[in-house]
C-alpha cells in the first residue's frame, strides 16, 4: 500500500479500465476512508450508491450522462456521491448532536438550497479521501461531472433532500497517463499584504 503522500504523486484521472472486478474487501477500505472525512460541525452529509453492471447503469449512462463517455461503462464500480442536506436541519435526526444552533430552521427545499455548497464541499472531501485510498491500493478514479445531477438523481429514486455530486469511477487502470502541468508554489501562495491584479 502507498504512503498518503505516494498517492498523492501517483493520482491521476483514469479514463480506461480493465475489466477485473474490484474486490469487496477494497471498497470496503474506499468507503471506511470516505466515513472518516471530516466535515463542518460533524454533519457527515456523504451518502454513497454503487452501482455496477446492468440496468441501472446503464440508465445513468443514456439518461444523465452528457456527452460520449465510454469509461463510465468500462468502469467495474460506479459510485454515486451526493450530500443530505437533511443533516443541516437544526436539531434533526440526521444532523448531528447540537446542532440547534446552526442549520436550516424547516426541511423546506428553498431553504435547505442554502447549505448546498457546504453540504457539497464536505462531501468533496470524502470524495477524495475514496480517490487516494483506492490510489494506494492500487486502483484508478475518475471524477464524472459532465452529467444531469437532478436528472441521476431521479434515475437512482433519490428524494430531494439528498442531491447528487459526483460519479466516481473505480477499477484498475488500463492506461498510465502522464502528470498534467501544475502550477508552481509561487503562482498559487499569496503572499501577507499581496494584491491581486
């Protein structure tokens, strides 16, 4: 297993997978990774659906995929990330423990919109603590946001509280595709007292 920062070197997005099953044992090591991510005020907003081959995908590859992107199909597990935003209701069963103090007063959708993006920038961070513990077990990812989120959403029977993110894409890689051009530390530390042009 690669240390977190080999993985971290070693992560790229994968867009073509051999076909070898995924073992449970792995994504089950993916999914722990993704459940000790931290979140703001513990909400754990994450929830996670795999889905494999069959109807199922099949649907979320003609009806919410845009574009032609044929590593969806090749990919052995497609995981469906998206953030409850139940959690950000004051005093709900799925926010967490004190959480009266801060949060959406009701679960009507206009205000639980409000706390999307914090729903979404935690579930971000689980997203890619799965990345880089399938890098270092070996496995390659691929982020998919060129798709109709509220249209996966409706495919998979979600409920509206619960909105889709991302796709992730998990297998072995079938490509060893070069590091793509980063910018320098220079170009993206700010320094005190430095003004942007």
């Amino acid at each position: 297993m690669l240390t977190v920062a080999e993985a971290i070197q070693k992560r790229r997005s994968i867009r073509k997978f051999k076909p070898d099953p995924v073992p449970e044992e792995m994504m089950a090591q993916i999914l722990e990774a993704a459940r000790l991510a931290p979140s703001g005020t513990n909400r754990q907003p994450w929830r996670f659906q795999i889905v494999k081959e069959g109807e199922l995908k099949n649907k979320l590859i003609e009806g919410a995929v845009i574009g032609e992107q044929p590593q969806i199909a090749q990919a052995p597990v497609v995981v469906v990330c998206g953030s409850e935003l139940l959690s950000f209701v004051k005093g709900h069963k799925l926010a967490p423990p004190g959480s009266e103090y801060f949060g959406a007063d009701s679960e009507d959708p206009a205000e639980l919109q409000k706390f999307l993006p914090d729903a979404h920038m935690y579930t971000a961070i689980a997203v890619e603590h799965m990345v880089l513990m399938a890098t270092s077990l070996g496995l390659g990812t691929c982020w998919v946001q060129r798709m109709r989120f509220g249209q996966a959403a409706k495919i998979l029977g979600w409920p509206r509280h619960i909105a889709v993110l991302t796709l992730l894409l998990i297998g072995y890689a079938d490509e060893d595709p070069e590091s793509r051009p980063r910018l320098s530390p220079d170009q993206i530390l700010l320094k005190e007292g430095q003004t942007l042009e």
